[in-house]
C-alpha cells in the first residue's frame, strides 16, 4: 500500500491540478490512496495578517513585504489605502473574499468524485507541514504496517506512472534480495524552472539556481546516502569511528518514502522546527536507519522568480539552524551517544560552511581571473576552479541528455550556474537575518508567526 499524503497551505489556485493529477495516479497504482491535508493554520495567518495591514499606507502594501498576498490581494488593498490608511475592516474583507484550500479542495472533490481513492483531512491545529502529515496518517487503519508506506509530496510534485512503478519494482527487488522491504525510500529530484518570469536576467538566474540544485541531488545527497548505508553494513564497532564514516542522512519532504510502522516507531515527523524533511534526517541518522536511493530521478520544479528563489534559499538554508535543536530533543530522550551527536552536527556545520561558501568563493575565483595583476598563477588557479565549478558539470550532465545541446547552450548553461552560485550567499545571509529578527522581537516560531513560505506566483507545471 502507497498512502500518497500532500499538505496544502495557501495553495488554492493549485489544488484542482494536483487532485486531477493524483486521482488518474492512484487509479493507476494498485493499492495507492491520496490524502490532502489543509490546515487551520490559514485562519490563524489570516488573522495575524489582518493585524499586520491595519494603519499601512499604499505604499507599504507590497508584494515584497508580504509575499503571503496574492496578486490581486496587493491591487485591492492598494487601491483602498490611497486615500487613507488601511482599517481592519478594509484588511478583513479583501482577505475574506479569499476561500481558504481547504473550502476549495471540498469543491473540487465534490465536482469531481475520485472513485474512493483521494480524500480530504483538515487538521485543527496551527502545526505546520509535519503537523499537517502526522495528522493525516494518524487517520490510517493498515492490518499490517510493515507492508504499507507513507509518501510524502508537495501540491506541486508532479510524479508519474512509471516513477511510481520504479519504486514498487525496488521495494520488491529488495523484499527478494534482503528478505525485508526498506524503512526509507527517497525518490531524488531533478529540478527544473518553465521560464514564466518576464525579465530574462530572472529567467536565466532561477534556470541556473535550478541546475546548481540538481548537481548537489548528484554529487552530494545520492551520495551520501549510499555512504550511509556502506558504513552502517561495515560497522567496526566504534561508535564515533562509525558515526564519522556514516554522517548525516539528509532527507528531502518531497518523494520520500517512510514505512508505517517505522513513522508510527518516530511518532511520526519532527514539529518541534520550522521545516521536517532535514530533522526527520536526523532522527534516522542516530538511529542508524540507511536510506534507499531509486536509480531514477523525480521531476521537481524549482523557482520561478527571484523573490520566491531567495525565499526558497533561505528557508532551505535555515534548517541548518534547526539542527542544535534536532540534537537537544533527540539527547532528551535518549537517543544517540555524544559521539554520534558530534558527528552528525559536524557534518551539518560542514555542509552549511560549504554552502555559505560557494558565493564568495565563486567571487574570488571570478576576481582571480579578470583582475590584471593577478599573477599568472593565481589566475590559472581561479579560472580551474570555475571551470570544475561551473563548465564540467554541465559538460557532463549534456552528455547524459537525449539529444546532447550544442556549444552555445553549455556555455549560456555554464554562465547560469556560474551566477546562481553567487546569488546563493542570499540564502544564509537572510536566513540569519530573519532568525535574529525573531529573536529580537521575542516572538515563538510555532503557530505565532507567518509560514516561511510564499504565495507561489508561478503556476506549477501542468502536463496534458
């Protein structure tokens, strides 16, 4: 059994696609139901955004400053704080004109019936996303857990048949070589942008930030999973020499595969942070437990703006800030020795140093090369170094497509990859910067404050 599970926040304009994508899915998976999951949380934002409007001006009703709104919520509350600042009751009706996802995913199941197989749980709480999951499998009745899966996707996640019979395929391979079926399964990413944003500069930025994502799919989390599993079956018996050679498993909340009894073992995801796919990685990490890798790769859409890319960088980047709290919970109750914490928050501070890295060490190399009195050493070193970064992983992945893009393409390629590295220093840099605002302004992350998310401007990827 697949119990496809995808939480929904704000995501009405996307939820009748993704209902007529999974439903014409699970239909074609035997033994596959769909369950959508809203949350309460949007009355909750609704409320703390309305608070948040009274008394502005005009000017102050941006995009940018609450990427929350829709399009047409900023024209509407725009217009209406022209002549005076905005009222509660001004914020109350433009917002209340929006029906929340949960509203809307009743109407579209209810115009078109899924044959049993999609359902719709509302969770009561202002949990986030692994609150909202939690929920959801909470309402699961399996006689036998250990054959059932809980898989976890995005509203935008776009898997298709034969992914879907790829994993069942492994999941039977491994039942017949191993005797067992796997705890964890990740169905990794291959990322991709539709270029919809108007500017090409923004096209090209998102294209390349898309690119840089995927290379790190390849040459660090595939990876790293095998080496987990690799040392954990060749353990020497030395926990910290062990707990060195294993990591940190590094799940991702779309794709992933999670075996009933073993989420029912966790109690399902972590809530205690903002984000649930790196701390369930931990989790998994103290107690040993390998990730399969499928030898496919899942379509994933990337950003589309550069607003909703920086977003995304610095919610992504931000996990890492969750993991001294991942280690705090996981000591309190027991699991894992000091040296396996040390091994795993190493790894972690290692991973983020390497991504607060890449910007300015992509800079200097950049600087290395053009700057005339660079001596010629110096300059051989940086333009190496930019052509490893940035030139040969898009040589290599051209040679793995279909129909292998010409000169022009790699170098446009090369050139966009050379700038997204640069622009991902904005992922730690807001990321740090939003935390210490919290601080500052005293304010308690869970329920109390706006999703780290965004309204998303782009429309998912819609195939015929």
């Amino acid at each position: 059994m697949l119990h496809l599970v995808i939480p929904v926040l704000w995501e009405q304009q996307h939820v009748a696609g993704a209902v007529r994508w999974f439903a014409d899915l699970a239909q074609q998976i035997p033994g596959c139901t769909v369950t959508f999951v809203s949350t309460a949380r949007e009355e909750h934002e609704r409320q703390l955004l309305i608070g948040r409007l009274t008394g502005l001006t005009a000017a102050a009703v941006t995009a940018r400053r609450f990427p929350q709104l829709t399009p047409d919520d900023v024209d509407q509350l725009s217009n209406l704080a022209r002549l005076q600042p905005l009222t509660e009751a001004d914020a109350r009706t433009v917002l209340g004109g929006r029906r929340l996802t949960g509203d809307v995913l009743d109407t579209v199941l209810a115009a078109r019936p899924p044959a049993g197989v999609v359902r719709h749980v509302r969770y009561p709480g202002s949990g986030r996303k692994a609150a909202q999951i939690n929920h959801a499998v909470a309402g699961l009745s399996e006689k036998d857990p250990g054959l059932a899966y809980v898989v976890v996707y995005d509203v935008d996640s776009r898997p298709d048949v034969a992914m879907l019979r790829c994993t069942i395929e492994h999941l039977l391979h491994r039942k017949q070589t191993t005797g067992r079926l796997p705890l964890v399964v990740q169905q990794s990413a291959r990322f991709h942008t539709a270029g919809s944003a108007r500017r090409g500069w923004e096209r090209s930025i998102c294209r390349g930030s898309a690119t840089v994502q995927t290379l790190w799919t390849l040459r660090r989390e595939i990876p790293s999973f095998r080496r987990f599993a690799y040392a954990g079956a060749h353990a020497t018996g030395l926990s910290a020499v062990d707990a060195a050679r294993r990591g940190l498993v590094q799940t991702v909340g779309h794709g992933l595969l999670v075996r009933l009894d073993l989420f029912r073992d966790l109690e399902g995801m972590p809530e205690y942070t903002t984000l649930d796919d790196l701390p369930f990685g931990y989790a998994l990490t103290l107690r040993g437990i390998p990730v399969d890798v499928l030898p496919v790769l899942l379509d994933a859409p990337a950003p589309e703006h550069a607003a909703e890319l920086v977003t995304t960088l610095r919610r992504w980047w931000s996990s890492y800030l969750d993991y001294p709290a991942c280690a705090k919970a996981a000591y309190r109750n027991g699991v894992g020795d000091r040296a396996e914490h040390a091994a795993a928050l190493a790894t972690a501070g290692y991973r983020a140093a390497a991504w607060l890295a890449a910007g300015p060490a992509t800079a200097i190399c950049a600087v290395a090369v053009l700057r005339p009195s660079s001596r010629p050493l110096v300059r051989l070193l940086g333009a190496a170094a930019l052509w490893l970064g940035c030139v040969t992983p898009v040589r290599m992945s051209a040679a793995a497509e279909p129909l292998t893009p010409g000169p022009a393409s790699q170098a446009q390629q090369a050139v966009e990859v050379f700038a997204a590295y640069l622009v991902r220093g904005l992922g730690p840099a807001t990321a740090v910067g939003s935390a210490v605002t919290r601080h500052l302004r005293g304010r308690i992350t869970a329920g109390l404050d706006l999703s780290p998310k965004t309204y998303h401007r782009s429309s998912p990827r819609e195939e015929s």
